[in-house]
C-alpha cells in the first residue's frame, strides 16, 4: 500500500517542528522495536495548549504522524488532546500502511508524556488525569 498524499506532504514538510525552551511540558517516547524516538512540546495558558512543537528522529511516517498530531492539539484544551487517538491521526491522515501503525502511536504517547510532564510540574497527580500511556506492545501493528 502507497503512502497517502497527505503523509507525503506531512513529511516532506512537517507542520511546527522544533522545540520550545520554556515549554510547559516535554514528552519523550520511544518505541522498543524500531528504535524511533519521539519528542514533544507544549505550551500551556489556563487549559489551552496555545504551542506545540516537535522532533522526530524516525522514519517518515513517524515524522507525518507527529506533524498532524500537532496540527490536531495546537489551540485546543488539554482535555481534548488528551481524547486525541492514533487512530485518528491516522484518519486524518487518509491511513497508514498497517506495518507502519505502531508509528502512529507514537504520537498519541507523545502528547500524553508532555501533559503528564506539564501536570508534574504543576505539582498534580497526572495518572488519573492523563490515564494509561498506550504502550506500542497494544497497537496494532504486525511487528510484534
Ligand atoms: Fe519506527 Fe516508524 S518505524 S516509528
């Protein structure tokens, strides 16, 4: 299965990539099989994430599901990015190759790190909050 033309545009020019120095939260996640790492940061005012960057140092569907994700998060509340699935990620993405769905984890895991960090640091409890971390072990992707 083809990439979808609006994965290719995602990576070839991934949307709000970089960091943020005074984030309010950062998430780093890995994913055990494929050695990709995943990096997020967030701003925050009230319960609005007002900035999101990334950085992705793995392969391109990593980097499409990253820079939609922030698209996705970026001016929302945190309790709806936190409702922010990788399946619809993907969705928005027109799909991913079923052997590339555990990227897209990664970016759902991604987000939920940097609002737990955010939590954290505001000296709240981020479990009951923030909820499971979805590990890749749980998606749907072939590879293990
Ligand atoms: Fe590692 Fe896609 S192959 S995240």
């Amino acid at each position: 299965m083809a990439y979808s033309e609006k994965v290719m545009d995602h990576f070839a020019n991934p949307r709000n990539v970089g960091e943020i120095p005074d984030a309010s939260g950062v998430g780093e996640v890995g994913n055990p099989k494929c050695g990709d790492i995943m990096r997020m940061y967030i701003k925050v005012d009230g319960d609005v994430i007002t900035d999101v960057k990334f950085k992705t140092f793995g392969c391109g569907a990593a980097i499409a599901t990253s820079s939609m994700a922030t698209e996705l998060i970026k001016g929302k509340k945190i309790e709806d990015a936190l409702k922010l699935t990788n399946k619809a990620v993907m969705e928005a993405l027109d799909g991913l190759p079923p052997v590339k769905v555990h990227c897209s984890v990664l970016a759902e895991q991604a987000i939920k790190a940097a609002v737990s960090d955010y939590y954290k640091k505001m000296g709240i409890d981020p479990s009951p909050l923030v909820g499971e971390i979805p590990e890749c072990e749980s998606c749907a992707c072939d590879l293990h």
